[in-house]
C-alpha cells in the first residue's frame, strides 16, 4: 500500500474477533479505514456492518480525552469538568482511602468481556493486591455463567466452543438453541450456509422466526423460559425410542441412570403443552440428530438467561451426551459466547470467585500459586465476593461497596432493574468510570478517566474457540488519554502498591501466563510471537512446544476421572408468569446494527437502523390496538419503557420482545427482572410478565426521548422449590403437575397406600381445579392401580399392566372446589415392589 501502513489485528466487537487490517496514511491526519482479512481461520474475509464502520468511532467528535472530576467535589448535580492525570488519580486514592474506613470490602470493581486478556487478568489482580477486596465482578456475569457453570460441572472446563468455528460447516446436523448469529454475528453464517449447502439438517430453537430461523430446516417457536422443559422431552424421546449411544454413555460419562429417572415424566404432550412444541416436532428434532453421523448442539444467551440457565444448558449437556456427541468428529456441544473477550474475560479474575487460569479463589493451593506469582502472603488474597448484581445491589448500603470502580461496562442500561441499579449507584460515596464516551453510568461518576480504544493498544484477546489472538496497536491513543493498564498502575502507585503492577502489556501478559500455568485455561505456552506465526493459539497451551488444543474431549474429559457428568435437571416456571395484570411474555436480545449497552454503535450515523422497537404479532397488535410504527409502552412490575411498535408474524402471539441496546426512554433493562439462577447468579434477562400500550403515533417521537418514572425497588428473587407468585399475579390460569418417580412396595389391592407428599395438591382459596389428563408406567410384573382421591376418598382409578403404561386424557371432576384436597395413591398386591412412574395434569382457575 506504498503511502498506507497496515496494521492487522482484530474487530473490537463480538466474540468472534474477526481478523481485520487498521490502514494509515504513512503521514497526515488519523485517517484509519478498515478491511478484513481474507486469510484470517474465523471470518475469512467476512466482515459485519458493525466492524466496517469500527474506524469511525476513533477520532468520534464524543470521545472522551481529558479525565473529568466534579466541579464540587462530592456533589453529583454539578458539572463535569476537565482535570490533569495527577489531579483525577489524586481524587480517586483519596475516596478509596475514605471507604476502606468501613473496611476494605467497601471499596469495589466492575469490569467487562471486552477488556483485553491482560487489562482483566490486572484488573483481578488489582482488586486483590493493591485494594485487597472481595468485591470485584464483571458484565460477563450477565452473559456467559450459566453455560459456563455447566460446562464447568458437566466437562471440567469451559470452553465455549470446544472445537473451530469451522467444524459447524462439516456437521450433518446442528440444533442451535437461543442465537441468532445471521444479525448478531454475520460472518459465522458462511459456515452454517456451507454446511446446509452439502445437506446438513439444521435446526433453530426461538420464540421469533429470526434471520437464522428463517434458513432452518425446522424452526421450533417455545414459549419463553420453557426450554429446560424441552431439552428434557427431547432426551425423554430418544431415551423411549432407543437411539441413545449406550457404549459411549457407558464408556465416557456418568451420571446416566440419575439423569434418565429426572425426565421421565417428561411425556411427548406434557413437554407441549408446557413448552407449545407440537409432539410432531420435537419427534423430528431427535430424528434428525440421532440419524446424523456427526451432530452439534449449540446454545446461546437465548436458553441461558433464566433463573435455571445453569441447569438449562445442563440439559441440553445431557442430551449431547446421550446422543454421544461430545468429542467425536464435527460433534459435540457448544455455546457461543458474546462479547469480545467474553471467554478470555472470565478466565483470569475479574469474577468474584476466581484466580487467573480458571482457578479457584477458595482453593488452597490455586491461592499459593498465584500469590507466589504476585509476590504477595497468601494470607493477604481476600476469599470469594459476591457476584455481580448482588454487589450492585449492595451498593451504598451498609457492609456494601462505598467506593466502585467500573471498567469497560454501562452497568446502568446493560444491569437487569436498571432503574434499581441507578439508585444504587447514586447511593455511592463514589463513583469512578473509565469509558472512550460519556456512557450513561460515567455520567453519573465523580471522576472520569479517558481510555484508549481498540486500535489504540496492545493485548491478546480470546474469541468465542477459545483461540487466543493478538491486538496490535495500530495507532497511537490521543494525546492525554491514557490506557486501562496505566491507569490501574497509576492509582496503585497512590495506594503504595506499585510495585506489585507493571503497565506494559507483554509484562503483564507473561506474569498471566506464569500464574495461568497448571490451570484449566493453561495460557504457559502461549507467546505473542507463536499467536502471530499461527494466527492464534488455543488454550490449553502448557508449554511453548504443545501445539494448542483445537479440539477438546477427543480422548477424555476435563474430570478428575476423565468422564463427562450427566446432572439430573427438573423444569420450574419462571420466576414471573403471565397474569390478568401483565398478560404477556417480555423478552430481550441484539439487533444486527447495534453492540452491547449502544454507547459505540448508537454514535455511528453509518449504521442503518429503525432506533428501539417492540416486536408484537399481529393478533397481540390488534388486541391492545397498535398500529404499525405506533409507540407503545412496555410495563413490568419494575418499571416501563417506549418503543416503537414493530408489527409482524415473525415472533409468537404471546410474546414481545425488545432489544436492549437503548437506555433513556427505552431501556429494556428498566423492565426485567433480577431473578438469579442459583447457581450461576445469572439474572432472568430472558423472560418477565410485562403488558404493553399505545401511547402515541408514529409522529410522536418526543415519547421516545421522554424517560419514564421509576418505580420502587424490589428484594432480589433467588428460586426455591416454590416461589411465592408476586401479590398482583393473578393467573386466569395456572398448570399443576403431581409427578415424579417414585419406588413402591404393595400392602394390597384394597389397601390404596400414599407413595409421596409431592403427590397431594391442595386448591387455593378463592380458585377452583380440573382433572386434564394422567399418565404412568409401571415397572413391576404385576398389575398395580393409581387411585385418585378427593378429601380422602376415591374418585377414579387408573389400573396399569405389569410393564405398562397408560395415558388418560380425562375430566374426572368438574370442579374440585376451593380447599379441597387431591392426592394419588397405589394400590398393588401384598408384597409386590417396583417403580412408578406418575404424571396427574391439571389446571388451577
């Protein structure tokens, strides 16, 4: 390019970290342009709209370029104004010396899945060395710890796609559960576009008939938040119709036994009925996969963000397992991670419970290592925090974070019950934001730091194949911005603990690889040098001879005894379930033209886009009287939002979705809820009770700018067994199942004896019940019978063959009144045992 530089390195957005070329004039202005790269593994040449206009942003006219500190210090109502370096990080020690007087944990971070390996491998290390604090956490907490825990309980280690993104175009079929990888990852369609091409069998699991669901072979439409019910139907059908791998179950997992028992009650038309999935359909899915000779599940944000997305993606685990997919050849399951850095970013220590490698923060020996590494006592390293919205929602509040600290996140439009997580935020003694803009959350900050973008630094980053690649800086920042590592080393040095952190990314980027060595994501062997020779390296690299490891599970799982493990997962409703009051689904996700919290892309005037919208079928339209390009208001228990009405057959009568990348008047994060998987304490983005109204017409553009009022906060949700329904919940109507798998021993046929107290259901006051359908099956070699009582007395009996089954659609009673108690019990023959498998439906008025 004689008069041009170029620069290869990465796109700064998702996770697939497209290979792209930064081009320079060789002198005059900072006029960049952007090409991707045609021999690069992942993209091969393809590029999104998002990552053809990346340039752009560098020299936007918004860019932050000075540190920025309040006109009166501690006062949040007067202006931001410009400040030296010396001057902010001096702002900064001063507040966190403050806070650590109500003790150390009272100073915090919050860092993200685009910060680059080595700015979150410091940023960990930050929070535990220089402020020795529990609490740090990161937005990845928001995106990737479901799959993550289970690939973590299930494999041994999480790796979001264990094998190349290229080995989707060789599989004969692929299920792909909650993504949309056409809108929000484009280039990776060239490989499920091959390999439909050459006859692969693809199949798309989403509420809405997206771009990618439009190409499948078969589209599956659930209701939101039934996909556990699902992913335990479908491996109920392959169990009952024989097409399981038993050798490799036997041979590769554990578990089995314990994880066929918990979806046996998982009947073909109970799973449609709780998930709307004709029988017909979810026959197919196990068809197409058990008749493929190599075969992927992949899941996304979709089927993960719910209270039980652990166990979620731990049923769709199983089921891959079953199938016998995992390890073999253009097989196995995968989930596809988000952002950036997503997956480098929860491996080295920016999450509340972990240390560099994937290593625990409460394990003894990970402590020793990687406190010898830092050169600190063991001692000194805090134990594990809370996690990320517990600690926002702690803010301010006694035994809370007084002082934050946030890196490369919006927490105030990205946070579920954004209007809850403002408050706390406002409830902060103070507040730090580095950003390249003025995002919402740094307009809310005492001080604001000025960071280098993309094209700006150096660092590896970790794509969604766990291949580790090399950000070059293409460029220089502009003057008087400062990057995040030297901003970290900076307030160190103000704390005296310089010492302990360099701010030159290849140090920083070997001392990660000394303290990842031995670990999970074992980073020893990887250098910059090998990542360019090879266009990237995949962990784990134990040593700088070890090829990398493309491929994982070929000979053994990630297990202490190299077997994957099957968990046993049990479907619950949503913690929010559709009511007269809030009558319809919500749910959330991306939009091709926008990244993220849209603090980058909604700057961009080159990305085409309709602004925020509320997707609602054409009947939910006519219902509540929306037209076309209308603006409607969305309500939830927490608060509400404007959009403007998109009207189409694409998406399911009872479901409205929005995207999330707007804050202001349409933050589709001031809607749902903080209910946190247990497990992961991922929050429900997925699926809320919401209800929805016109306010205006398609001129009224001023209601899409006019921000609606808050609404009080609400306690976290953390599920139980049995969840309370909020106060105004009142269900038109509601399923009830008396299930389960229960071993019995025969005390006579006349002699009906109660198996289990899960098997009683008493009606609600004020509601009435129906009988809908019963099924069973009986083990034994003699005949048995379910009777159903009423208030203690029979009213219909359900005789079961010796190794039967039977299945009863039925309305045995009318009305079973208000108070009235029914229950299932067994009648069998003095002395014979045996198991039984009980499904009573009903439905609660």
């Amino acid at each position: 390019m004689g008069s041009m530089s170029a620069t290869r390195t990465h796109c700064p957005y998702c996770s697939m970290q497209c290979g792209v070329s930064v081009n320079l004039p060789r002198t005059g202005p900072r006029a960049a342009t952007i090409e991707p790269q045609e021999d690069f593994p992942t993209n091969r040449g393809g590029l999104c709209s998002k990552g053809w206009t990346a340039t752009s942003l560098l020299d936007h006219p918004d860019r932050l370029l000075t540190p920025l500190v309040r006109s009166v210090p501690g006062d949040r109502t007067s202006a931001l104004v410009p400040a030296t370096w010396p001057e902010a990080i001096g702002v900064i020690v001063t507040a966190i010396e403050a806070a650590q007087g109500h003790g150390r944990d009272a100073v915090g971070c919050f860092g993200g899945g685009g910060l680059t390996n080595e700015k979150a491998y410091q940023l960990g290390k930050f929070a535990r060395v220089a402020l020795r604090s529990a609490a740090i956490d990161y937005n990845g907490r928001f995106c990737m710890s479901s799959s993550a825990t289970a690939g973590n309980r299930a494999f041994g280690i999480d790796r979001g796609l264990p094998f190349p993104l290229s080995d989707i175009a060789e599989a004969k079929a692929v299920l792909l559960v909650g993504g949309n990888p056409a809108d929000t990852m484009p280039p990776a369609m060239q490989y499920f576009d091959a390999g439909r091409a050459a006859g692969a069998v693809h199949i798309v699991v989403d509420p809405r008939l997206t771009s990618t669901a439009a190409g499948a072979a078969l589209h599956l439409a659930p209701r939101p938040g039934t996909d556990l019910a699902l992913a335990n139907g479908l491996l109920h059908i392959a169990i009952r119709d024989g097409v399981i791998d038993h050798d490799y179950i036997a041979e590769r997992t554990s578990g089995f036994d314990q994880a066929a028992a918990a979806v046996s009650s998982f009947w073909p038309d109970r799973v449609e009925r709780i998930t709307g999935v004709p029988v017909a359909q979810l026959r197919q899915v196990v068809a197409h996969l058990a008749a493929a000779e190599s075969a992927m599940i992949l899941t996304a944000r979709g089927t993960e963000q719910h209270r039980n997305g652990t166990d979620t993606a731990q049923a769709w685990i199983n089921l891959a397992l079953a199938l016998g997919l995992p390890g073999r050849p253009a097989s196995g399951y995968g989930t596809i991670t988000g952002q950036g850095n997503g997956q480098g970013g929860r491996e080295h220590g920016q999450k509340a419970d972990q240390l560099p490698g994937y290593r625990k923060l409460d394990d003894p020996a990970a402590r020793a290592h990687v406190a010898a590494v830092w050169g600190v006592d063991p001692e000194e390293l805090p134990q594990p925090g809370l996690s990320a919205f517990e600690m926002i929602d702690r803010l301010g509040t006694a035994g809370g974070v007084r002082a934050l600290l946030v890196f490369a996140s919006n927490i105030v439009v990205s946070a579920p019950d954004a209007n809850r997580v403002a408050a706390r935020l406002a409830a902060l003694d103070f507040l730090m934001v580095s950003d390249i803009f003025l995002s919402e959350t740094a307009a809310m900050a005492d001080v604001v730091l000025p960071t280098a973008q993309w094209a700006e630094e150096e660092g590896t980053m970790t794509n969604l194949e766990g291949r580790v690649l090399h950000r070059r800086r293409a460029l220089p920042p502009p003057p008087g911005v400062l990057d995040d590592l030297q901003a970290l080393t900076a307030i160190a040095s103000g704390l005296g603990r310089g010492q302990y952190f360099s701010d030159d990314p290849r140090t920083v980027f070997d001392e990660l690889r000394r303290a990842s060595a031995g670990g999970i994501a074992d980073y020893a062997g990887i250098t910059y040098e090998r990542i360019d020779d090879e266009q990237g390296v995949f962990w784990p690299c134990p040593s700088t001879d070890h090829p990398g490891t493309p491929r994982l599970f070929a000979d053994a799982f990630g297990t202490p005894d190299g077997r994957a493990r099957f968990l046993p997962t049990e479907y619950a409703e949503p913690s929010e379930v559709p009511s007269r009051a809030f009558p319809f689904v919500l749910t959330t996700g991306r939009t091709m033209a926008q990244y993220q919290s849209g603090n980058q892309t909604r700057r961009i005037r080159a990305l085409t886009h309709t602004g925020p919208t509320v997707q609602m079928h054409p009947d939910l339209a006519r219902r509540i009287g929306v037209g076309a390009d209308d603006i409607v208001a969305v309500l939830t228990r927490r608060g509400r939002a404007h959009f403007r009405a998109q009207v189409d057959e694409k998406i399911r009568r009872d479901t409205l979705f929005v995207p999330f990348h707007w804050g202001g008047a349409s933050s589709a994060n001031a809607l749902t809820e903080a209910a946190l998987d247990p497990h992961s304490r991922m929050p429900a983005f997925k699926v809320c009770a919401a209800n929805a109204e016109r306010i205006g017409g398609a001129d009224d553009d001023h209601l899409l700018t006019t921000r609606p009022a808050a609404l009080p906060n609400r306690p976290i949700v953390l599920p139980t067994p049995a969840d309370p329904q909020p106060e105004d919940n009142t269900m038109a109507s509601k399923n009830r199942f008396l299930q389960g798998v229960f071993r019995f021993q025969g005390a006579g046929l006349d002699q009906p004896m109660p198996l289990d107290p899960s098997l009683t259901y008493v009606v609600p006051d004020g509601a009435r019940a129906q009988a809908l359908y019963f099924r069973g099956g009986n083990s034994a070699d003699e005949l048995i019978t379910l009777v159903l009582m009423k208030d203690g007395a029979p009213v219909r009996y359900f005789p079961i063959g010796a190794k039967g089954d039977v299945h009863v659609p039925l309305r045995v009673v009318e009305d079973i009144e208000s108070s009235s108690a029914v229950e299932l019990r067994l009648a069998a023959a003095d002395g014979v045992s045996g198991t039984v498998v009980i499904d009573l439906g009903l439905v609660e008025i």
